[in-house]
C-alpha cells in the first residue's frame, strides 16, 4: 500500500466512519485496460490482436467465422469518446463470433472481488435483431456453464425478457445449461448506435455478481446480488464479447471499448479492517 493510501487510511480512522471501517472499504488499485490506443496489431499490448502484457495473460482470441476483415479496430464513431475501439462483425447463420482476452491471476486474482467495466455498442443498422437467435452477449467465464456474469440482449421475447432489452442473467451456481426463465430484464431498450456503459462487480467467494447498465439517459442497477452460473468461487479471468445472427442477410455487428479489470489494491482491505477493528477496541476502553 503506498504511503498516500496509509495517510488516508489514518484520516478516515480519525472521522466518525467506523462503521464502513467495520464492512471493509477496498482501496482500487490501477485497472487492467484494453482502449485499443495502438489499432490493429501483435506487437504491443493494447491492440487487436495484441500480445500480453499489461495485467493481460494473453492476448485477443476469436473464435467463429467473423466477416472479411473483421474483428478491427476502428476510429471514425467512438464509444464515449474514447478514441480507438473495436468492431467485431459475424459472418455465419447460426454461429457466435466470439472476441475473448484473459486477464492474469497474478496482478487480479480469480479469487478476489473484481469489478469489469466496458462500453458496447450496437452497430447493424440494415439488419437488427429480431429473433430469439439474433444475440449479443457478454460473460466472464471459459465456457457459458463456467461463467459468472452473463449479459444478453436478443431480437424477440426470451423469458420475460422483451425484445430488444438488456438482460442480466441469475444464475444456479450450479453450472447448468442456459435457462430462459433465469433472464432479469433490466428495462432498458438496446438501440442501435446508442453507447451503453456497463459495471459489473463480482464477488467469487458468494458466487454473486450485481451489475448496472447506463446509456446516460436510463439506467439500471441490480437491486440484490444475483447468481454466478457457475459453481466455482473463482473466476476464470476470460472476458468475452459475442453475437450471432440467425439469418444470413444478418452480420449482427457490435463495437466495444473502455474495457477495464479492478481490483482492490493488495492488503488494503486487511489493513483498513485491523485499523477498524482496533479504533473499535479503543472506543471500548
């Protein structure tokens, strides 16, 4: 912990802010970050394809049959206005094109609380969603039955979910297959070019994630905690965008960046529960 981060741990020991203390506060350290500042590549960590480095134990991967020239990262539209992004574009009815990067265990363990923030954006403007097969979707996770956080949005109905609505995903903790009746919907319309911002935070020990998704004007946060799909209480540190189109005129096409990994700064937590604990012992006496 740097010797700022104690200064400050000693003024909140000094206010009237036990009861925090007693929770726990983390102190974040410095994110994981994919902006995609050095366009397309393998020779530096922030592009795509990327190498690793950074927090990141590998770098991007794809699987399914993108379009000719995709995925790429773009400049012309940003997300947010944050520069550089990336558009991924899906080429086979029928089939996920799937964008994943592995963030290391070492610099943000598997086991610990994480938040994992990113912007995402619709981009097929011909073509929207309009049947349960057209899907864009986000996990943690090395498979869907292995994944802790799961977010949706689909063309038609699913479950209670309306067409064309993010959807966050509760699962059994249990590793089972996807069951349209766990889908949550948030309320919030997925239109096309509209940025929205997500933060999902995770806490592997309870196996339970919350989640918010904003585009600036509505936003949705979970009220309660709800279930990783997996029955694990670590992460696998895969983070994953995907989408299929379930006709072939589709190209179901998405854009994402500001990707980004926290975690608390390592022995933050422990000290700031001794210091409440011990500030509590004087009160006593």
């Amino acid at each position: 912990m740097s010797k700022r981060t104690r200064n400050s741990v000693m003024m909140v020991l000094g206010g009237a802010t036990i009861g925090s203390l007693a929770i726990g506060t983390a102190v974040e350290g410095a994110p994981i970050v994919a902006n995609f500042t050095g366009g397309n590549g393998a020779t530096s960590v922030d592009q795509y394809l990327g190498i690793a480095g950074g927090g990141w134990a590998t770098a991007w991967s794809r699987t399914g049959t993108a379009k000719s020239g995709f995925p790429t990262v773009g400049s012309a539209t940003p997300l947010n206005g944050g520069g550089n992004y990336l558009k991924v574009q899906s080429d086979i009815t029928n089939e996920y094109v799937t964008v994943s990067r592995q963030w290391d265990n070492a610099v943000a363990s598997y086991a610990s609380p994480t938040t994992v923030k990113f912007d995402l954006r619709w981009d097929s403007i011909a073509n929207p969603l309009n049947s349960t097969g057209d899907v864009l979707d986000v996990f943690e996770g090395s498979t869907f039955a292995a994944g802790s956080f799961h977010i949706y949005a689909f063309g038609a109905t699913n479950g209670s979910v309306p067409a064309s609505t993010w959807a966050f995903y509760n699962g059994a903790k249990n590793n089972a297959a996807f069951d349209p009746t766990k889908l949550v919907s948030t309320g919030v319309a997925m239109n096309f070019t509209t940025v929205y911002s997500f933060t999902i935070n995770l806490d592997p020990a309870a196996r339970t994630w919350t989640g918010t998704v904003t585009n600036g004007i509505n936003t949705y946060t979970s009220p309660t905690a709800i279930g990783f799909n997996s029955a694990s209480t670590s992460l696998g540190g895969v983070l994953n965008f995907e989408t299929k189109g379930s006709f072939s005129s589709d190209d179901p096409t998405f854009s994402t960046d500001n990707i980004s990994i926290i975690v608390p700064e390592p022995g933050s937590l422990a000290v700031l529960g001794m210091a409440g604990m011990a500030m509590l012992r004087r009160r006593r006496h």
